[in-house]
C-alpha cells in the first residue's frame, strides 16, 4: 500500500466511533537501576528512580484507537479503589469514555507492575482476581451497546482471560451489532474458550490459533509464507468460528492472513528493532479493526496493523503508535524496496 493510499484511509479515521469491552487493567512500571546483589537472597537489589502509569489490557486498545479516533469508548469491570480510580483519570485525560464501565465495589482493579531495570523487565507482579459479570451486569451492559449501537461504528473484544468478556456477553452483543450491520473483532485468550460465531474477525497469535483449531502445535516452517500447519489451523478457525477473517499473528515474523473462499495471505514483520513485545497484541486488533472501518480492504487493514505492531514493539513500556509513526514506517518501508 502506499502513502497516498494509507493517507486516504487514515483521513476517514477521526470521525469514527468504536467500543472496546474486556478486562480493563492499571499497568504500572517501576523504573530503577540494579547496583547490587541482595544479601538476603540471590537476586536483584532495584533501586526505584521513578514510576510511570498507563491504561492497560482493553484500555490499552481504547489507548492505541484515541490515537486516530475521536470518539473511544470503553467497557470492562472496574473496582471502587484507588486503582480503579486511578484508570478512570488516565483514560479521562485522553476523552476516553468509561461512563458504561461496570463498578463493581466487591471487585479489585487489575494491577500489573512490571519492574524495569536498564532497560530490562526484572520481574512483574500481578494484581488480579478473575471475576465474570453477573446477569444483571451483563444486560446492563447489552442494553448500554444497544442504546448506542447506531452511533458506533466498531465494536473490540478484549479478552485477557481475567473473566469479563463471556460467550453470553459476546452473543448477545454481537447479534446487536449485526443487525446494525457493524464491524465486530476480537482479540481471544488462549486459556479462556469462547464461541466467537458472530463476531466478523479473530486476531489469534499462533499459539491460540493452534489450541482453538485443534491442530497440533509444531514449531514453525522457516518458509513462514509455506507454513502447510498454519494454513489447516486458520482455515479451520474460519469455519469453527463462521467469521470473515482469522488474523494470525506470528510476532517477529509477521501475521497471516485468512479470509472466507481466498489464499491466505502472508505480511512479513517490519519491526526492525525490539524492545518490548508488552502491548503488540492490543495495536494490532486496534489498527486492524481500525482499517476496516475506515474501508480498507481486509489485505490493507492487516499491514496497517502490522505496521503498527512493528512501531510498538520498539518502545518500552504499554507503547502506542501514533499517525505520524505509522506513515513514517511506511515510509521507510517504501525507501527500502
């Protein structure tokens, strides 16, 4: 694709309104300097420089779409505590809406800290407690989408396997969305099973394509465009989950590409440098759906997903791409053919 191409596509982007539902998560990052070894056991003495907080889980998705879109909405379960508290301002600061996020007061705001030492993880500690919506949380928010649905052009499922995003959750919503005609993506979670019939595309890695397909996992060819595994895993998926497009992606080799009655299709990886793979995951569902509703095909919508991925990746830290980075990796790439 090129720039003119990618400029008319992004020029669509800022009067788009999407939904983003899952898990929605604090992530916090404690930045410090290893000096010593400590006396009490074998292991790392952090000195704490400074913190930094960020959206995380499906606020990081909501996070990466702001970039683009003016109108980003998010919904997950959110504690009554200082975290909970805490992620509602950060994600107010960017005009990000919360107003259907369900506040549950018996319920902790998931907290993710990652402890960074030049420029290294050292350790992540997670605060969590996997909890499911009840019945009436979860009419709650069907009846929130509903009343919204024609002014929303996307809807993103977020599941990090923390418990908010359920099959009844993603069948209710996803009926309301079709007979709206709108775009509905999701982004699984390998340890959580859920029926996306529905939904109009699935972004699995490899890993989670492989479990859901039932094909048995085997590590890949190095001719990844040839991968004859992978080809059964994906087109098994578009049939078991009955969706327009399965988007595989293979981190630093790249995605894949499936669609209903086409030749799969391989988008080698642009990252040129990594740093930080924490985030990858969230750009990519956010850039693909992204490029889909901005009526790109489903071929371009995957680069600019992958393109986007490549950008974050070589930050560190729960990274976003912004307009400006994204054409300019494009850019380099064209000077590079």
């Amino acid at each position: 694709m090129n720039l003119t191409r990618l400029q008319e596509l992004l020029g669509r982007a800022s009067s788009k309104r999407i939904l983003v539902i899952g898990d929605l998560m604090l992530d916090e990052f404690v930045w410090g300097r290893v000096g010593r070894i400590s006396p009490e056991a074998p292991v790392p003495v952090v000195e704490v420089t400074g913190e930094s907080f960020y959206p995380g889980g499906a606020a990081n998705v909501a996070r990466n779409l702001r970039e683009f879109v003016d109108g980003v909405a998010v919904i997950g379960m959110l504690g009554k505590d200082r975290s909970g508290q805490q992620l509602r301002e950060l994600l107010a600061r960017q005009n990000i809406d919360t107003s259907n996020a369900v506040e549950d007061e018996t319920f902790c705001t998931i907290v993710k800290t990652r402890i960074i030492a030049l420029h290294q993880q050292v350790v992540r500690v997670d605060r969590e407690k996997i909890v499911s919506p009840s019945a009436a949380q979860i009419a709650k928010v069907v009846d929130a989408v509903r009343n919204n649905i024609r002014k929303t052009d996307a809807i993103i499922f977020e599941d990090y396997g923390k418990g908010f995003v359920t099959t009844e959750l993603v069948s209710q919503i996803a009926r309301v969305a079709r007979n709206e005609n709108k775009i509905v993506a999701a982004d699984p979670n390998p340890r959580h099973s859920l029926d996306w019939r529905g939904v109009t595309a699935v972004k699995p890695n490899r890993t989670e394509a492989f479990l859901a397909s039932g094909v048995p996992w085997r590590e890949p060819d190095e001719a990844l465009a040839k991968d004859v595994d992978l080809r059964r895993a994906g087109e098994a998926l578009l049939k078991k989950w009955e969706v327009k497009y399965v988007l595989v992606t293979l981190g630093e080799h790249g995605m894949m590409l499936f669609q209903q009655n086409e030749v799969p299709h391989y988008i080698p990886t642009k990252a040129r440098q990594v740093f930080d793979v924490s985030g990858a995951g969230d750009t990519a569902i956010a850039l693909f759906t992204l490029g889909l509703v901005c009526n790109a095909t489903p071929i371009e919508a995957a680069e600019i997903a992958n393109h986007g991925s490549a950008v974050v990746v070589s930050k560190l830290g729960t990274a976003t791409v912004t307009q400006d980075e994204l054409i300019a990796s494009f850019r380099e790439d064209s000077e590079h053919e």
